[in-house]
C-alpha cells in the first residue's frame, strides 16, 4: 500500500488523536506508512504554505512540497531528532525551494493573490487592493532569498527566530538582520502604497 498525498494546499485536519511528534516519528522509522501519513497529513499544509512563499507559485510550490515528503521519507532513517520534525521537514521544503528558486524567474500568478470579497468595497476599491497586493507580492519576489526566506517563515508562518535560524543552518542575529534588510526594502518598494 504506499502513501496517498494529501491536499497539501488544504488546513490539516485533526490526526490521530494525539500521538506526538516524536513517537510517529519512530514508528515511521520502523516501517509504519501509516504513522507517516499522520506526519504528512500534519505538516504537509504549512511546509506548502512555506514552498508557496519563497517560490510564488502554486505548480513548483506543489511540486518541491511532494518532493520534500519523498526525500524526508527516504532520509527518515537516518533522522536523528536533534530538532523537531516540523523544523527537518521545513529544512528540506526551504532548501528544495532556493535551489529551484534559483533555476526559474520568481513569478506569481494573478490567482495566487488571493482578494477577499467585501461587498461594500466598491469596484474601484477592490482594483486597487488588488493592485495592492500585487504589488506586495512583487516587491517581495523582488528580495534576495535569503531575506525572502526569513520574512515568509516569519511573516506568514508565524516561525519563531530559533526555528527559522535551525531551518536555515543560519543563526538568530542573522535571521534578525534579514528581516530588518527585508522590510525596510519593503517599506521603500511599497513607500506609493501607504
């Protein structure tokens, strides 16, 4: 029987009780597909959300997202738990997602964006929130990946500093100093849009 991906662009739903971490993790290491799909099933939406931001895309996002899961299947083995499974299975998504990154021109698709549907905003405020976002999507598109990285962990992931930091073999001050250079390139990017 092998593994059916789940919807990784979906909110995961409740797994398995409460089984932790740790201990789906060994039965995995043991064989257990099944303690695997919990692990996939409870990690796959946001380390697509985190694909989803440095890459912008929702193709290559789905792409390195399934992947990262068949790499952190077949590294399971060897997976030690010196950091949480979250924060190895984000190391791989991170790093699978600079490396094609660097191979393709960041682009997002005017779907990506998404626009929240207000009925008392007017037409008129509607474009221009559209218009909004995508330039926000733009200007971070625009930073170098680095920077990138540690804003959509941050920002959007809600990732504390130690767990981008171990994500990315990179240190706290680092990260700190990233998300200072990002959002003050964003703030001069967006400066029209205040």
């Amino acid at each position: 029987m092998g593994l059916r991906p789940p919807d990784i662009r979906r909110p995961a739903r409740t797994v398995a009780g409460s089984a932790d971490d740790t201990l789906l993790v060994r039965r995995a290491q043991d064989g257990c597909l099944d303690a695997y799909r919990v692990l996939v099933e409870r990690h796959a939406p946001r380390a697509y959300r985190a694909a989803l931001g440095v890459l912008g895309n929702r193709e290559d996002a789905e792409d390195v997202t399934q992947e990262a899961l068949l790499a952190a299947w077949l590294a399971l083995p060897g997976f030690r738990g010196d950091a949480s499974f979250a924060t190895w299975l984000h190391r791989i998504v991170i790093t699978r997602a600079l490396n094609k990154s660097t191979r393709a021109v960041w682009t997002r698709p005017l779907d990506a964006v998404p626009e929240p549907a207000d009925p008392a905003r007017g037409p008129a405020d509607q474009a221009e929130q559209h218009q909004a976002a995508v330039a926000v999507a733009a200007a971070v598109a625009g930073l170098p990946a680095a920077q990138r990285v540690a804003l959509v962990l941050y920002q959007f992931e809600g990732r504390s500093y130690d767990d981008i930091a171990a994500i990315t073999g990179s240190t706290v001050p680092a990260i700190r100093s990233h998300l200072y250079r990002a959002r003050r390139t964003l703030a001069t990017r967006l400066h029209d849009w205040r």
